[in-house]
C-alpha cells in the first residue's frame, strides 16, 4: 500500500520536472500553465509522500505502545446466543466479537 500511494508523489515531481525544466523554448508550456500544474502536483506530492509517512508514524506509535488494544473492555459482556462470558475474546475495532463457547459472532455495540 505504501508504495502503491508514493507513486503518486514520484509522478508529481514528474510533472513538476517537466514543467519548469523544459525551459523557455519551443514546446514550454505558458506561465499560467506551470503554475496551474505546479499546484496539481503538488497535491499529488503531498498524497503521494504524505499517506506513506503518516502510516510510518502511526504504526512506529502502535509498536511503542505495544500494539493497538481494543477501546471497549469485553469483560462486562456476554454472549447473547449462549450466555457466556467473553473476557478473553479479541474484539475488532468496529465491535464485532466471536463467542469462544458458541463460536457466534455479535457487535458489542449493538446490545447484547
């Protein structure tokens, strides 16, 4: 993933390249045009060089933090089809949770 979002940084400092080091020959495109272009690639600098970089950090934060946890302590639920406790079952963020007895799955978030 990472590397498929960089590409798109490479390709605005392509654009960026052409544009301005073309210089004022036949062929250069109008001042108006490098500018306009310049703004355009640099959003896709920015997506480009930016989603990479913030997913760097975030995971270097999860790891310093020992892993992502979940938000919502499972202890205090149980499971609606069989009545068990699912202390120790791994909830996914969005809430959904698979009983350990009953093997069903239920959202925590949707009432038990």
């Amino acid at each position: 993933m990472l590397l498929f979002f960089s590409i798109f940084g490479f390709i605005g400092v392509a654009v960026l390249i052409f544009l301005w080091g073309s210089g004022d020959g036949f062929g250069s495109p109008p001042l108006f045009f490098k500018v306009f272009g310049s703004f355009i690639a640099l959003g896709f600098m920015a997506m480009g060089f930016g989603v990479p970089l913030s997913a760097i950090k975030k995971s270097k934060e999860l790891a310093a933090k020992g892993g992502a946890t979940s938000p919502v302590d499972p202890g205090s639920y149980g499971c609606p089809n069989c009545g068990g406790n699912v202390k120790d079952a791994e909830v996914s963020p969005s809430g959904d949770l698979k009983c350990p007895y009953c093997n069903s799955w239920w959202n925590i978030h949707k009432g038990s």
